[in-house]
C-alpha cells in the first residue's frame, strides 16, 4: 500500500527557505570574490583595500546571520540581507572603479556591475528586491561614470557605460521569469499535493464500501427471512429495508470517485479492512 502521504510545507515557508538559499549564495560569492578583486587590483596604483576588506567583512557577518537563522528563515530577513550585501558591494565599486579609471592603462569599466545584475537576476529572493538591485548597479555605474572627469571619461571604450543597459535588460527578463517559472513550479507542487490526498480520500471511501457490502448483503437476506416467517414484524422490516437503501445509496456515491484513482498493484488489497485499519 502506499505509503501515508507527509505534510507538505506551506507556500510561505518554501518561499522563506528559497529566498534563504539566494541570499546564503550572495553573501558566498561576496565574501569570495571581494579578496579575489583586491589581489588583482594590488598594482593599480592609489587602490584602497578597505573597500573589498569592508564588503569581505559584512559578507562574512551576513552569512553568519542566515546560518544561525537557518532553522527559521524570512522572506524579510533574506531580502534585508540580500540587499544591504548588494548596498555595501555598490560603495566598495564606486570607490574602486574611481582608482581604476585614474590608473594608467586600459580598463574596461564596470565589468563588476554588469556581473552584479546578472547575478541578482539569479539569487534576488523575489521580483522587487531584484529590480531595486538591478537598478542600483545600473544607477551606479552611470553616476560614476558622469562623476569622472572628461578626460576619463574619454578613455573609455567606445558604448561604456551605456552598454550596461542592455545587461540590465537581460537581467530583467532572467529575474521575471526565474520569479514567474519559481511561482508556476509551487503551483504544480500544491496542486499534485492535493492530488494526492484527494485520492488518498477517495481510496478511503472506496475501502469504505467494500467494507460494508457484506454486512448490507447479510443484513437484507436476513430481513428477507424474518419476513417470511414473523409477518407481524413488516413495519419494523420496512424500517431496516429503508436504512439498508440509504446505505446502498452512499455506496453508490463513494463508486463515483473510482474514475478518479490511479491504482498500482500496491494498492489493490483483497481485504477491504488493510485500507480502514491502517
């Protein structure tokens, strides 16, 4: 026989528990790749570490957070983490790419922010946090980019920064339809979890039946005979025969949730009393 179906959480705690997994992976990738850009940027000359050191350090702080809230996670606690990781990422780049504008040599710019919005595309625990972070790596890059004086702002690359834009636009057509695929999937999952326990219902009713057919067909023989041979008993008998077509007709009713069963070998049992006994 099947096995008894679990207790499916509910809509707001898988929800909790995704935005937590997205915020546990912002905060990984930032403790990660902070360090990693402050050793490749240790011979632009006037590059402040401070700045990966402080992003490295609330990555750090964060990610300790959703540890220990781990056994009871909230959406508003993984968006507050997700964006105040994101808010500290944005200082430590405006003052970074600032060092790497004024350094001699070519710097393709913003290659961090165009990273960062594909990246909250994929880990934003839901559709607005995602926009306003969208929005906030796009913003700064092209503030930093009229804070820079002309002469650096020359040395760009012929599209830069405009052409975030259009990584900004990729990334708001992945976040929508990441939160759109994530909400059509929980649908799916709660509509086969009530599937499952209609039928278990329905299996329930069914063994229900069975088990009173016997019983019913026992009954009404015995009637029959009482009948026959006690005739001053007919109005009592009339009384048990009218019960006796009530329970036919609820057996009647529980047969029309048959069509709707998927049986497997597993559930076929020849003892109507395996299926109400367990």
């Amino acid at each position: 026989m099947s096995p008894p179906l679990a207790p499916s959480p509910s809509h707001k705690a898988q929800q909790s528990q995704y935005a937590w997994r997205g915020a546990l992976v912002a905060c990984c990738l930032t403790a990660i790749g902070m360090p990693m850009d402050l050793l490749m940027a240790r011979e632009v000359p006037g590059m402040p570490a401070w700045p990966a050191l402080m992003s490295t350090t609330t990555g750090v702080v964060l990610l300790i957070v959703l540890l220990v809230c781990r056994r009871r996670p909230t959406l508003r606690l993984s968006m507050t983490v997700f964006m105040l990781n994101n808010a500290v990422i944005l200082v430590a780049l405006w003052i970074t790419s600032g060092a790497y504008a004024a350094a001699p040599g070519r710097w393709i710019p913003f290659q961090a922010n165009k990273l960062g919005a594909l990246a909250a595309a994929v880990l934003s625990p839901e559709l607005v946090s995602g926009l306003v972070v969208i929005g906030g790596f796009v913003g700064m890059a092209v503030l930093r980019y009229l804070a820079l004086p002309i002469a650096q702002q020359q040395r760009l690359p012929m599209g830069e920064p405009w052409v975030i834009f259009i990584y900004a636009m990729f990334a708001v057509a992945m976040l929508v339809y990441r939160v759109h695929s994530v909400a059509l999937s929980r649908r799916m999952l709660r509509v086969r979890t009530e599937s499952i326990a209609t039928q278990r219902l329905a299996r329930t009713f069914l063994a229900l039946r069975d088990f009173t057919n016997t019983p019913l067909q026992t009954i009404e023989l015995a009637a029959k005979i009482v009948r026959k041979r006690c005739p001053e008993m007919t109005p009592t008998l009339d009384r048990v025969d009218r019960s006796i077509d009530r329970l036919y007709r609820l057996n009647h009713a529980f047969s029309v949730y048959e069509s709707q069963i998927e049986w497997t070998d597993k559930d076929v049992s020849p003892e109507p009393s395996a299926l109400v006994d367990r």
